[in-house]
C-alpha cells in the first residue's frame, strides 16, 4: 500500500472493492524487468549487416 494514503479511509475501501491496483502493476512491472533483463542478456544469434550469400549449388 502507499504509504501516503495510510490513513485515508476511501482508500482503503477502494483496496478491499478492487485491489491494492498499485502494487499489482508494480509486481508486474518489476516481472517483465525481469524477463526483458534475461532476454537481453542472452547472446544473439544475430549479426547486424547484410545477409549471408547463398550459392546456387549449395
């Protein structure tokens, strides 16, 4: 819960009706930093540049 609103009784209403929605976007904000970080840190395959030449016969 946010600190600032700890004493804010239609706050609180709000969390039981709905959800404590700020820190449900912040836990899945901080999942798909996780995912992202693990994505980018995984070498690439990829070479920027031109593609590879293809032979007729092979």
């Amino acid at each position: 819960m946010i600190p600032a609103f700890d004493d804010t009784p239609i706050y609180h209403r709000l969390i039981i009706e709905r959800g404590d929605v700020p820190a449900q976007v912040k836990g899945e904000a901080e999942r798909i930093k996780r995912d992202l970080d693990r994505v980018m840190s995984t070498p690439s395959s990829f070479t920027p540049g031109l593609p590879a030449q293809r032979s007729f016969f092979g």
